[in-house]
C-alpha cells in the first residue's frame, strides 16, 4: 500500500540528515555511517544480481538460444572466479599471521585471483579501451564534415587544435613566433578562454540542475524513479 | 479526498513522519555529537566557514519553491521544447514498425548517483511508450541496484500504459559492475540484435564513445544524455540527440507534464540568472581593480565575492 510513500519518507529523511550534516559539525561522519548503510544495501543486492546472472545465461543454454556458447564461457568464468576467490586459491601465507593459512587478502600475487587479474582481465579491459582510438577515428570523421556553419567552425577550431597539440603545428608556425604560434592559439585562445567558458557554462546548469532535482526527490515531487504504488 | 483515511494516513507518512524522525535523530546529534564516532568532540553547531553555500543554496531553493508553488496555483509556465525528448516517441515508434528492439542503458553507475535517478526517471517514458506500442525495452544494467529500481519503474510504466502484459523481468538484467567487460556485452548484444533505437541516459565515462558508435553501426536512432561534460562532446558526435548537462535533470519534469514539475525548472532559471549577476559583477571588480585611482574598494569587494562567496583560495 505505501511502497512508494515509505521509500519517499526514507528519501526524505536521509537526504535532509546529509544535507544538515555538511553545515553543521556536530553531525560530523554520519554522512560515512549512510554510506556504509548503502554499502551493505548495495552487497545485499550483489547476490541478487548475481543469481539474475546465473539464471539468465543458465536459460540460454538450456534453451540453445543463439549465442549460447558465450554464456557458458560467461557463466564458467563467473563460476571459476568466485570459486577460486572463495577459497583463496594459491594466495601465500600471511606475514603478519604466519599459523592462519586463511589470513592473507584473495587479491595476493601469485593467488589464482591475481594471476585471473593479471592475465585475463586486464588483457581483456585494455584490448576494449584500446578499440576508443578507431572510433575516436570514426566519429571525428563524421563529425568534422564541413556541411553547415558550425560544423566548418568545429572542423576549424579541430584543426588548429590538432595542429598546437603536435609538432608540425610547431614547425608551420615558427615564423611567426611563440605569440601566435599554433600552440600559443590552443592553449591561451581555444583552451582557456572559449572552451573553459563553454565548459563553466554546462558545469552551473548542471550544478543548478543537481540541486533542483535533488529538492523534486527529496520533497517528493519526482517520484517516477520509484515504480509503481500497488 | 480530504475524508479519506488513506490519504491522511499518507500525509502523516510522507511529512509528520519524517519531522518526528528527523527531530528525534537530529536533535541528541546536535547536542550530544555522533555517538558512532567517539572522536567526534566538536562542540561547533554550525560551521560558519559555509555561511555562504548556505545562503547561495537556500535562494536557489527558494527560487525552485516558490516557482513550484506558483504553477500550483495555477501560473503560467513556458519550458523550451528539448529535440531529444521530443525524438523519444519518433524513435520508439520506429524501432516498432521495423519490428526491432530498443536498447537503454542508464549509465554505469550505483543508484546513489542522481544522473542514474535521472536516467530512470526517463526510462520510465521510454518504457510507457514502447509498451503503447507493444514493444519492450531491453536494459542491461552494470549495478544489480540498478536492475532492481528498473525493473519496478519498467513494471510500473507498463502499468501506465495499460499494457502489463508487455513487461518482460528478463529483458532487464544485471551484466557485470567492470566497465569494459559490461561495454564488451552491450555491444555484441547491439551488433547481434541490431535495435533500432538506442538510449544512453546516466553517468558515462570511457565506454560513452564505444556504447554510442556501436549503435551508430547498427542505424539506429540514438538519443544520450549525461551531465559528465568530458563524454559530451562523444556523444554529440556519434548520437543523433544529445541531452547536455542539465537537460537531462530537467527530463523527468519535462516528461512528466506535470505543473509543478515544470515549475521547478523555471525556478532552475532564477538560480541562472543569480549565476549570470555574480560572473558579471566578479568581471566588473576584476576591471576596477586595474585602477589603483579607484582606492582598494574593487580589490577587497573581489576577495569577498571570491574567496568568501564562492570559497576560491
């Protein structure tokens, strides 16, 4: 009956708390104490996420769904590393305390989890983040067609950027000396002026934007976060 | 309503509740310090190095109060249309008659940050318009937080429609909390299923570019919003619509429709234009205080706006 009233009320009470917290010292540290409220909220769900995970890919192998084949290596990694990580697989004895082979942190080198770390994910995160360069290639192509006013004034501004960021800006521009030298452009004229303005411009609607919202959820107005009240 | 039980039994929850609790928590805080912190010795009630947020916070809030209250009571409020909400009716109703899937993704952050509320509170527009249409909206989540908040406002706007029915729990899933390995899903999901609308609302950081083009691949009608201002520029590169900063705080209100809602971004406005004095009169004092005719009058009134005001060393 009241599921969207109780979490309001709780919204409610602890956004004001935090709010009171920032002025006033007495209050000092119970901002840490909702955060660790959040933290044990946040490991309660984990499990639940989790399983979500378990059945989800569980149910397109049964069901040889298309794909299947990279839920089981999803669900056998998954499986693998919580295994090994429960059990602290391969982690050596602690310094500190030597007589409990269990004391030592999962994340210790050489353990199963480090070495998981070390040369899966790791490999793994850098070969995706590595992909940003070639689609960094293709937006900026696509961007930087010259079909309107303002995209020919990006496209311009791109390039005497490009050109102050890289040597042969620094070889073009020499005659004309340090002051209007491609690299004196983008630093003192694009970068600090027309972009740092732009740039506080979005930042004081944002700021202005966080603390309206924050006043809709707090007093309740915004409630479409909430789900549905039966 | 005011002879219904349930409706006072809400008001108490919502307003006398939290009164009582606040008071009764807040008050033995003040007087008696935080007893889970017994180095907290402080015997400061308020910290006056803040007097400032305090007063500059309170007249935006007054502003955003008082403009609310004025379109309650039935006062005019213009709120400019934004393209990219706009766009979300064309796209879902597109990716439905191409009989393909539409793709949210709210970020990769916890529900602790507000740009994540945010991007729910669209998502439950997104979600009531595709079940209008009988479509579903698939929505892989990096935080098993976020999976659950989403499936009660995907239920929720499924209920809205008329159309629950249309909700599918498993089209909203937890994929993984590491950020690449979640960009590494949604994209093979996106170049699998190939959905025909894609939106980003939420906070971003590296996989902005990565999630953005692989939908661009796949021709599908992209709307983004984020207030991280380094993942902008990405994504007005490689989406068709791009919520910018405040815009998508201001969503829910503009979907919504609703008055006092639409009220609060008109109070937004007042704080802008309080933003637009101080700049202005922190340009003057800087110009006046090049003349040394004009005595220290410019220089101290600058410290002041500066360095008291607005905390700058």
């Amino acid at each position: 009956m009241f599921k969207r009233q109780i979490p309001i009320a709780i919204a409610m009470l602890t956004g004001f708390i935090m709010v009171a917290a920032h002025f006033s010292p007495r209050l000092e540290g119970i901002g840490g104490l909702v955060e660790s409220w959040f933290l044990v909220l946040a490991a309660m769900a984990m499990v639940l996420g989790g399983v979500n995970l378990c059945m989800h890919h569980l149910t397109l192998i049964t069901n040889l769904k298309p794909g299947w084949a990279y839920s089981a290596i999803t669900l056998t990694g998954f499986l693998v590393t919580l295994l090994v990580g429960l059990i602290k697989l391969g982690v050596p004895l602690s310094e500190q305390y030597p007589k409990h082979p269990w004391a030592n942190s999962y994340e210790e080198s050489p353990g199963a989890i480090w070495w998981l770390y070390e040369y899966i994910i790791q490999p793994s995160t850098s070969t995706m983040f590595a992909l940003l360069s070639f689609f960094v290639a293709s937006a900026a192509f696509r961007a930087f067609r010259a079909k309107t006013t303002e995209a020919a004034l990006l496209l311009g501004t791109a390039l005497i950027v490009l050109l102050g960021r890289s040597y042969a800006g620094t070889v073009l521009s020499a005659p004309l000396g340090d002051t209007y030298s491609f690299a004196s452009l983008t630093d003192f004229v694009i970068m600090s002026v027309i972009n740092t303005s732009g740039q506080r411009a979005i930042v004081i609607g944002i700021a202005l934007g966080v603390a309206a919202t924050s006043l809709r959820i707090l007093l309740g107005m915004d409630r479409s976060y909430l789900g549905a009240d039966e | 309503m005011f002879q219904n039980r349930t409706f006072w039994i809400a008001i108490s929850i919502l307003f006398v509740g939290p009164l009582l609790l606040l008071t009764l928590f807040l008050i033995p805080y003040l007087f008696f310090g935080n007893p889970f912190l017994p180095h907290a010795t402080s015997n400061v009630f308020f910290d006056f190095s803040r007097i400032w947020t305090l007063v500059l916070v309170s007249l935006v809030c007054a502003g955003v109060l008082g403009c609310t209250l004025r379109a309650r009571l039935g006062g005019y409020v213009y709120v400019r249309p934004i393209a990219g909400l706009k766009a979300i009716e064309d796209a879902v109703g597109r990716a439905t008659e191409m009989g393909r899937p539409i793709l949210f993704v709210p970020g990769i952050m916890d529900l602790n940050e507000l740009q994540t509320v945010a991007g729910l509170s669209v998502l439950s527009s997104v979600a009531k318009e595709a079940a209008a249409y009988e479509n579903s909206v698939h929505v892989p989540t990096s935080r098993s937080l976020v999976m659950t908040a989403a499936r009660e406002v995907v239920q929720a706007a499924c209920i809205d429609a008329g159309k629950p029915d249309v909700y599918q729990e498993d089209s909203i899933r937890y994929v993984t909390d590491e950020q690449f390995a979640y960009v590494a899903e949604v994209c093979g999901w996106t170049q699998r299923e190939k959905p025909a609308a894609c939106f980003y609302m939420g906070q971003f950081f590296a996989e902005s570019l990565l999630l953005a083009e692989n939908g661009n691949s796949v021709g599908a009608i992209q709307v983004a919003g984020t207030a991280e201002s380094s993942q902008l520029p990405f994504f007005v590169a490689a989406c068709d619509y791009t919520l910018l900063g405040e815009e998508l705080f201001a969503a829910s209100a503009y979907l919504s429709g609703e008055p006092q809602q639409l009220g609060s971004l008109q109070g937004q406005d007042l704080g802008k234009g309080l933003a637009v004095a101080m700049l202005l009169a922190g340009c003057l004092l800087a110009t006046l205080m090049q003349f040394e005719s004009l005595g220290p009058f410019p220089k101290q009134a600058h410290d002041v706006l500066t360095k008291q005001i607005l905390g700058r060393d």
